[in-house]
C-alpha cells in the first residue's frame, strides 16, 4: 500500500472521506495541518496516523520513506 508523504493530502482525504465519523475538534485538526506549511509535530502525526487508519487509507511515510 502506497503511503502518504505530506500531510496535507493525508488531512484531506480524512475530511473527504464518504463515511468519516467526524466531531468539530477533529475537523477543526485537520483543516488546520491541510492548510499549513509547518511541519507535524509528534503529536499531530500520530492523531493524523490514527485517523487514517480508522478510515483505512494509506499511512503517513516515515521520515526516512519521504
């Protein structure tokens, strides 16, 4: 399975998801990093990790996949 290298399109796929089960904390998130230039932090990457793998779409890439 292919893995997402930036975050930005990993957040939107989340967000367009046909059955995403989204709260407006969790929207909020991800329009957030799908619209920002800075990097994740340790924290947000493992909240986006997650949330991709609750809605079976690809992973982050690791730094050293990227």
């Amino acid at each position: 399975m292919a893995s997402y290298t930036d975050h930005k399109p990993a957040a939107l796929a989340v967000l367009n998801h046909p059955q995403a089960q989204l709260n407006y904390r969790i929207g909020q998130f991800l329009g957030g990093i799908a619209f920002s230039d800075r990097p994740l932090t340790d924290k947000q990457a493992g909240w986006l990790s997650k949330l991709l793998d609750q809605h079976g779409l690809p992973p982050l890439a690791s730094e050293d996949e990227a």
